[in-house]
C-alpha cells in the first residue's frame, strides 16, 4: 500500500507541474541595446539601466521601454508578452493541468521583442526609431511595431502607458 501511495503522488505531482514552469521558468533574461550605445532606457516595471543592458524580466508582462541619448529624438517601445510553443506541447501530450499552470504564471510566454535593438534618429532629422534584428538589420519602425501590438499591450500597462491617451508618440 505505501508503494502505490508513492506512484500516485509521483504521477500527480508529474501532472501537476506545467512544462513550461520547468524548462522555462517564470523569467527570462532580457537583453537592450541600441544604436549608437549608451542609452538610458526606463522601464515600466520600474527596471533602467544604460545600453547596452541585460536584465530579467517576468515572462507574463507587458513593459513599455522609454529610452532617450542627447541628440537624438526620445522614443517608446512596448514590450509584449506572447504565448509561446510550450503551451501547444501541453495541450497535445494531454497536460491539460499543466497548459493551466504555464498559463496562469506565464511561464509559456516568450517577450516580443527580444532582444531589444533600437536605432535612434537623431534630433532634427526626418527619421524615426527602428528597431533592429541581433544582426543589425532593421526589421520595421518603432512607430509600426508600436501600433501593431498597442491594443493588446494596453490591457495590462493601461492605454496612457501603451499611447492611447495623451502623450507623445514615437517617431
């Protein structure tokens, strides 16, 4: 009897732990960085430090990055937290505690973008931020990606923070 009571604790303790929360963590690092180095960058979350910077973040936020260098336009980018794969894992190997468990601490989440590389316009000129992939190659404008997830991302910063009410957009 003390033997089945062992394999049944094991089994639910298996079924019960998401695996996301073990392979991933509720963390992720999370690497800043912009062009020309040197930034200040402030975070939502109540996180700054100057580019280039690795810091942790919780995988289920959303964060908004404020990052300004003199000489060159100040700019936002909003961060957001997306499901991951992991999820689709716990779904089909019938982990169905488990899709609850890394959706409920975010641990199935991934932030978007990261790494985070901004190259700023300068001051006085007609461009505006882009954010770059980890070659160097831009991929779209602050403004662009800002738009694309600024719904979503007000739900949880709230729509001042995300740009729906007031306050400057970035370029």
């Amino acid at each position: 009897m003390n033997k089945i009571s062992v394999l049944v604790a094991a089994a639910l303790a298996t079924n019960l732990a998401g695996c996301a929360t073990v392979m991933n963590g509720t963390h992720t690092p999370y690497t800043t960085d912009s062009r020309p180095g040197g930034a200040t960058v402030k975070f939502s979350n109540g996180e700054s430090c100057t580019t280039p910077c690795k810091l942790e973040f919780r995988r289920k936020d959303d964060v908004r990055a404020d990052i300004s260098l003199p000489g060159y336009k100040p700019t936002y980018i909003l961060i957001q937290s997306k499901l991951g794969g992991a999820s689709f894992g716990n779904i089909l190997l019938g982990g169905g505690v488990g899709a609850i468990v890394d959706g409920s601490n975010g641990s199935s989440n991934r932030l978007y973008p990261n790494p985070l590389i901004v190259k700023l316009a300068a001051e006085g000129s007609s461009d505006g931020a882009v954010l770059l992939d980890k070659d160097g190659n831009a991929v779209k404008t602050v403004k662009e990606h800002n738009d694309s997830v600024r719904s979503d991302v007000a739900k949880t910063v709230g729509p001042r923070l995300a740009g729906l009410e007031g306050g400057p957009q970035p370029e």
